[in-house]
C-alpha cells in the first residue's frame, strides 16, 4: 500500500472511519479520521485487548494496578498533543471528540489524560502554543495545566487525591 492519502503520508491501513498513515519523512504512524465530527461525539468503542499490572507506552490505565492495551488495536496510533482533539474515556469505554474535528485529520489525545505515570516520559514537539514540553504522566502536572485537561475518571481521583493530601501537610 504505498498510495498517498495526503502529501508527506503513505496509507497503513484502513478501518472504515480511519486511517492508519504513516509520516515519509520520520516513517511515524498516526491515525487520521475520514469524516468530520461534533465536540462529544462518540468516535469509536473500545475494549481491553489485554490487562496488565504495569504500564508499557501501549497501555492505558484504568486503575491503580490496571493498564490496558485498546481493541480496536489501530487506535494505539492515536499520537499525543498538548491541544488534543480526542479523549479516552475508559469509564464508558469510548473514544470521544473533544472538539470539532474535520475530515481527514489525525487524531491526538493528551497522554497524561490517561497516565499517572508513564512508563516511558518523553519530550513533546506538537508545536502547539502551550507545548507542555516534557510529558511524564498526569503526577507531574501542575495546577493551570490540570485545569486545561479533561482526565479519565481514574486519572482525575488520582489528582483529587494528591490535591488532598497536599492540602493536610
């Protein structure tokens, strides 16, 4: 499959709603939708292919001890950006729209909206305005930064629950 699907992108795979496509110049994978969506919109369900008790940079956590790897597996193309325009929301076990998206654009989410820790901290280049730079897990964020993000509800009681014990010392 070396047809084009947009310039600088050579087309993986195709999942009716989807693309897997992967970049010319850094062969990076990213999954692209093929029709435009309304903010809240469910993109696609989701399942637990596997559960483990540690993370990998495959996984997302669903508890303390709970990290699982997606069914449909093309969605772990999903790239991370700091202005994402999708979220995993492992409590209904959907891929939600977090804002118009329009045809034929990749879709990002922001790793940390779904990691307390990674398993594997790097550093960002989205080039968006507010870049957070190093990404490490929702653990490391700072108060403004947690207001810009919507987070798992797992993700979001380790925050509550950090921010408690934080205000008892």
């Amino acid at each position: 499959m070396d047809s084009l699907t947009t310039p600088g992108y050579r087309l993986i795979s195709d999942h009716d709603t989807a693309q897997v496509r992967q970049n010319i110049s850094n062969d990076q994978n990213a999954l692209f939708t093929m029709r435009a969506y309304q903010a809240g919109d469910a993109i696609a369900d989701f399942s637990a292919g596997t559960i483990s008790s540690t993370p990998t940079y495959l996984t997302v956590q669903i508890s303390e001890e709970k990290h699982i790897t997606l069914q449909p597996d093309f969605l772990q193309y999903i790239n991370h950006s700091c202005e994402p325009n999708v979220f995993f929301d492992t409590t209904l076990m959907k891929l939600v729209a977090l804002k118009y998206i329009p045809e034929n654009t990749e879709l990002t989410f922001f790793y940390p909206s779904t990691e307390w820790k990674m398993d594997q901290p790097f550093h960002c280049y989205c080039g968006n305005e507010g870049c957070l730079g190093q990404i490490r897990g929702a653990a490391y964020l700072n108060t403004e930064s947690i207001k810009h993000y919507r987070f798992t509800d797992f993700i979001q009681q380790q925050i509550n629950k950090h921010a408690d014990k934080q205000e008892r010392a």
